[in-house]
C-alpha cells in the first residue's frame, strides 16, 4: 500500500494484530527497507498478539526516491519528522512500539527521546550513537570488494534507487563532517522502557554502542547475542524474537 505525504509516497504493509495491543513499528536499516525484514515483523506480530507497521522510509523500498542531498541531520528527519508524519495518518492515537535496526535503531532512540505521546517502548538491534573506526572500515569494505555485488543484492528491493541508497549511506558516513556525529546527548531524556539488542560479531558496532545506551538511558534493559553479526533478526531469529516477545509481553498483555 501507498500513503500520500504531501506528494510523497511511501510504501508500507499492516500486519493483523490485536487492536487492543500496542501497534509494533518496524524501522529498517541504512540500506534496508520492509521486504528485507523478511519474515520477521510477522513472526515477531504472532509471538506478542500486536499489529504492526512496516514502511519504506522516503528513498528506500517502494517509496519515492530522494530528491535532497542527505545532510548530517539524516537520522533526526526521519525520527522526527518523517516517522511522526507516518503514525498521524496510519494510526492515529494509537499506542506503539518502536523496533528499529541499525539506523532504524538510531531513529528509535532519536523518536523516543521526544518523548511522544503514545510511545509505550522501544527495542533497538545493533543501533548506532557515535561513529566507531570498525563502522567506516565495514563501510569501505563493502565499497570495495563487495561493492558491485551489494549494488545488485540492493536492486532486488530499491531498483533504480539502489545506486542512490547505497552512495548516500557510504559518502555520509564516509563524509568528514560526519565523524563527530553523536547521539549519547539525547539518551537520558528517553522515558520509556527500552531494550537495546546486539550481536557480539557486529561488524559494524563493537559492544561500546550498546554500552552506551544502556548507560545513558534510565533503566534500559541490554541483551547481547553471542556468535551473531549486525543482523540478529535474520542470522538468530528464534532467539531475537523470544527476547523481543519477552520484553513486549507486559506491555501487550495491559
């Protein structure tokens, strides 16, 4: 399905739920978009009984390609303008829960940091807050010997956008401006309960990312995968959705 923002499209896809339940919001990765959940928002929907969202945030998916060059206030956008845009008009004063991945996980912890009315919780996997030297040298990874093939691997879900989805993560987070980019600031206002996931192999994190989250907010709860890289949901998915199930379970259950 398409919402209309202002001649904006942006594809998304309900999962069938208990209305009573709080609605479980899916926010992909930096070159991720809803079809590369996979299965998961669905397997994650059945274990609680919760509905849930899932979109193409603008320039990634199905949605409208990018037509602004990406600033370094990218992942702000998204969560405060782009996200809240979205709930407004596809549930609005609904209770939620946000369930970001990688810059989806930065969006949650931005989003949940305002503190919006309805918000009941947030569950973040392998989420950035500052820029690690193990981030840039996964980036140039890719850009190098995996380059041409992550290009196609992306055509699959962005078509035409892959090139752009791709250059855009890259060269902002390659981008020397970029490197001073933190998040920690903002991580105490977050009021709402919060568990921050990771795996212990990330390539793209090390185990301070997660650290730092779960010291900088009140009371948030940290979970570290062992043996599993940046895509829990995908490389451990059975343990990914019980610990994600478990943590929800009050909150679905009220």
């Amino acid at each position: 399905m398409q919402l209309d923002l202002e001649g904006i499209q942006l594809h998304y896809a309900l999962i069938e739920g208990d209305p009573r339940k709080p609605l479980l919001v899916f926010l992909h990765e930096g070159l991720g978009c809803g079809a590369m959940w996979k299965g998961f928002p669905q397997h994650l929907c059945a274990a609680t009984g919760c509905a849930g969202l899932v979109y193409d945030r603008l320039g990634y998916g199905l949605s409208s390609p990018a037509t602004a060059p990406r600033s370094i206030h990218y992942l702000h956008e998204f969560a405060l303008i782009e996200l809240p845009a979205v709930l407004r008009r596809l549930a609005p004063g609904r209770e939620h829960i946000v369930v970001g991945h990688s810059d989806g996980g930065s969006i949650a912890l931005i989003y949940a940091a305002g503190r919006p009315l309805g918000l009941r919780a947030a569950v973040t996997v392998a989420a950035h807050v500052f820029v690690e030297e193990m981030t840039l040298e996964g980036i140039h990874s890719a850009l190098g010997a995996h380059g041409a093939s992550k290009l196609r691997a992306l055509a699959r879900y962005h078509g035409d956008k892959a090139g752009q989805v791709f250059s855009s993560w890259a060269d902002t987070w390659l981008a020397p401006s970029f490197r001073h980019w933190n998040i920690e600031y903002l991580l105490p206002a977050i009021d709402c309960p919060l568990l921050a996931m990771q795996g212990s192999d990330d390539q793209y994190g090390s185990i301070a990312q997660l650290e730092s989250i779960a010291r900088g907010t009140p009371g948030a709860h940290q979970l570290l995968l062992p043996g599993c890289g940046h895509n829990p949901h995908i490389e451990q998915p059975d343990a990914t959705v019980q610990a994600m199930a478990a943590f929800i379970a009050p909150f679905a259950a009220a």
